[in-house]
C-alpha cells in the first residue's frame, strides 16, 4: 500500500477551502463553515478513507490574510531563490509573531505536503492581495492545483481568474462547487491533479476508480432503503369496527392515525437516506404527501385522485387500470377472470395466499371496514425519496441550508418520463406486500422474512439509481 498522499488545502479567508474538504471527504461536521472570515485559526489534518485505508491526507490550513505584506517581507530575506526566502522566513521571529497565520500555511505546505489545492472565490475580483498570494504560495516550489469554487455563481469573475492563474504559470486548474458539486468533478480534480504528479498517477487513478465504486454502493443501498419503506407502506392495514366506522369523528380519526403512520415510514426513509450520505437529520425533508383518500369501497382508487396523481408524476393516461388494484377485488363482485385483466397486481395479492383474503372476507361480513395506502400514496412516496436519494448525492457537504425535496426536483421532459415509468414500475411490483400486514416494520406482528427481502430487492432493481458520476446536474 503506498504512502497517503498528503494535500495542503490553502487559499485566502473565507475561499471556501473547509467546504471543500467536508465535500471531498463526506465529513458533515469537519470543522466550521461560516460566512464570517478567519473562521479556521490552526491547520488540521483530515483522512480520506477508501475500502478501510486511508488514501489521502487533507491539511485545512487559516487563510493568508496579508498576503501583500508577506510578499514585501519574503523580498526582503536571504537566499538565492524564492523557496529559500520562505525557509528563511520561517525559520525567524515573525513566523511567531506578524505573520504567524501565513506562517502555518506555508510550513503545512513546505514540510508535509506533496501538493496545494489552491480554493479561490471566483466572485471575488482578481485583487493585489490574491497576486501576491498566488506568488507566495509558488514560491514553494510545490505541485499547486487551483480549484475554482462558486464558477456557477452569477457574481463569478471565472474568465479574470483563468487570466491571472495563467499569468502565474497555473495553467492546470479545476472548477469545483463545493456546495453542489458538478458531475463528475470529483473524479476531474483528482485526474487532473495526476497531471501534476506523475509519481502518483496509478494511485490518484485507484482513489478516483475506488470513489467511483463507493458512489455506486450508495445508490444502490439508496434504492433498497426507498424499496424498504414502499414496502412497509404497501402492507399497512388498519382495521375499523363497524361501530367506529358509523362514527364520523372516530371515522376521521382513524383516517389520521393512519396518515400520520404514512408519514413515520416516510421520516424515517428520509434519515436513512441522510446517514447513507453522510448528512446529519434535519439536513433534507420531504415536502408534506397529499392527504390520504380513504378507501372504503374495496381498496379501489378513486379515479379523480389517481388522475391527478397521474398528472403530478408526468405519467397521465399511461397509469392503466392496473394500479390501484389489491387482493380484494375478489370480493367486490367482480369475476377472478375479470380480474386478471387488471394486471400483475391481483395475481401478487393472490400470490401471499388465500388467509389474507380469507380474513378480509371475515371483516367485511363482521362489518370491519380496512384502510390500506392506495398507489397514488405510493407513487408519490416513491418519487420523493427517489428525488432524494438523486439530491443527496449531489449535494457538497458544506451545503448550510435545509433541502426541501418533492418531486418538482426531478428531472424534465423524457428523462422525467423515463424516472416515472421506472418508479411506476417499481409500484406495480409491490403488488405481493398487500397480502403480507407482517411486513410493514415496527407494526404489531411484524416479521421480515425471505420474501420480503427478495421483494425488496426486486423493488430496488426498478427504482432508477443512477452512479452518483452520471446524474444530472
């Protein structure tokens, strides 16, 4: 295994050059992100880790707050060259003293580091100080890779910045949003540093083809947490007594109950997605669902509900008669040759066996009246955690606000169309969980078995879930 490679990340206050290192390295809680300067006093080591070994050292070093004075203090030191004036001045009093913040960049950079990451904010104009910087920090005789954070901004002066790294000798460079990364940024940056350090090439190749993996372990353990609660969510079923059900008050509270056990499942996909990610609870919230029709009349969709649902995932008449279909419709008067023309839905109900409709049969004439998730719910459900699942990977970690994600975040036009129809698809192959209450986690009775887990995993397969490297920005 060869030796980490350690990187000095430098730059000016306030550049963004923590953000940078919480997104690299998916470390929510490195550091302090904060719009006030200086926030980082003392340089701190932090470890990229891939398949358990630690890949790569980041050095977040303060920011080089007086750049212009430093230049004309180096100017004034013994030595030959520029990197000799640098040893000179670190070796004196004002290391310790005036210059004692610029001191810790530089030291991180000559003693430790194998190169720089240089972090500027494009917004900012090219100022003397950010020359006089630039100057100091290649004076250091070190590998520098500028990385170009905020390009997308519309205050960004990224063609000045191109400018003036050119006139520095910086000709390579990256352009990297630390709050939402471009796709495949990272894999750029560590391409393009290999450019600059051929001695490390084949390793920066192995950490780029080892993140690459690890991007699609997370999607692919993203889709079978989301297959996961669309299960517990398919076999919910609550029973009401026929008295309760003559009342409206009970009728409607029963009704609430059961929306409120919608929305568990569904806060609790939501935090598991956040820490899939790296993302502490609280960074992301699905917008509220729709409130739940209830489905009095054997489980059947109402088709004004189903019609808009439609219309809200982009699907429209393409939702045939064969979704909104449970194990029921046996006993809705309706012929099993009838039936069948209804699709997968009613031969998975039937698939679970005959107790569940057995004891739905028993209800009815006892006058119980089930309330079950109809498949509009579950479109819905599975196109918000899908979405964001899809923002959570890729959003940078330094992100501050909170992410607010419904299905508006998805994609447009034909790669919309071809989301939907995976997660429609994924919806019709829940069709078994109906006939299985047991499988809803945390429900009274609850057990997961190897039906479960295989239909999880049928589910997951369905959900669109791209590698994190080929999403769309």
């Amino acid at each position: 295994m060869p030796e980490p490679l350690v990187i000095a990340v430098v730059g000016h206050t306030n550049a963004g050059k923590t953000s940078l290192l919480r997104t690299l390295t998916r470390q929510v809680d490195f550091g302090e992100v904060s719009a006030r300067p200086g926030t980082t006093r003392h340089a701190q080591a932090l470890a990229l880790r891939l398949d358990g070994q630690v890949a790569a050292r980041f050095i977040d070093t303060p920011g080089l707050e007086d750049s212009v004075a430093l230049l004309d203090f180096l100017a004034r030191q013994p030595g030959e060259t520029r990197t000799e004036r640098v040893r000179a001045f670190l070796a004196g009093p004002e290391a310790r003293a005036a210059f004692e913040q610029e001191a810790k960049v530089l030291r991180a950079l000559l003693e430790g580091a194998d190169c720089a990451m240089l972090v500027i904010d494009t917004r900012q104009p090219v100022l003397p100080k950010y020359r006089a910087e630039i100057e100091i920090l290649v004076a250091c005789a070190k590998p520098i890779m500028p990385v170009l954070n905020f390009v997308r901004d519309g205050a960004s002066r990224v063609a000045d910045w191109h400018t003036a790294l050119q006139e520095a000798g910086l000709h390579a460079r990256a352009e990297f949003d630390v709050v939402a990364p471009f796709v495949g940024s990272e894999r750029e940056l560590y391409t393009d540093l290999a450019s600059l350090l051929p001695q490390r090439r084949a390793q920066l190749a192995g950490m780029v083809d080892a993140l690459a993996l690890q991007a699609r372990d997370r999607q692919q353990a993203a889709a079978r947490i989301v297959a996961s609660h669309l299960i517990d969510v398919a076999a919910m079923r609550r029973a009401l007594p026929a008295d309760d059900f003559a009342d409206p008050l009970r009728q409607k509270a029963f009704v609430r109950a059961f929306q409120d056990d919608v929305r568990g499942h569904a806060r609790h996909g939501v935090a598991e997605l956040l820490a899939l990610f790296g993302f502490r609870p609280g960074d992301a919230e699905l917008a509220d669902l729709p409130e739940q029709a209830a489905r009095w009349e054997d489980d059947l969709f109402n088709p004004e509900l189903l019609k808009r649902a439609g219309t809200r995932l982009g699907l429209g008449a393409m939702i045939g008669a064969g979704v909104g279909v449970v194990a029921d419709v046996a006993l809705a008067g309706m012929s099993l040759g009838a039936a069948s023309a209804l699709g997968a839905t009613v031969g998975g109900a039937l698939s679970g066996g005959w107790r569940p409709l057995w004891r739905k049969a028993k209800n009815r004439l006892d006058g119980v009246q089930e309330l079950t998730a109809d498949d509009a719910l579950l479109l819905l459900l599975a196109e918000h955690l899908t979405a964001l699942a899809g923002a959570l990977a890729r959003r940078g970690h330094a992100a501050q606000q909170r992410l607010t994600v419904s299905t508006t975040i998805a994609p447009a036009g034909e790669a919309r169309a071809s989301v939907s129809q995976a997660v429609l698809a994924a919806v019709q192959a829940l069709a078994p969980a109906r006939g299985h209450p047991q499988w809803e986690r945390g429900a009274r009775g609850a057990r997961d078995n190897e039906e479960r887990a295989e239909l999880q995993e049928r589910v997951a397969r369905l959900l669109p879930h791209e590698p994190e490297e080929e999403q769309a920005a």
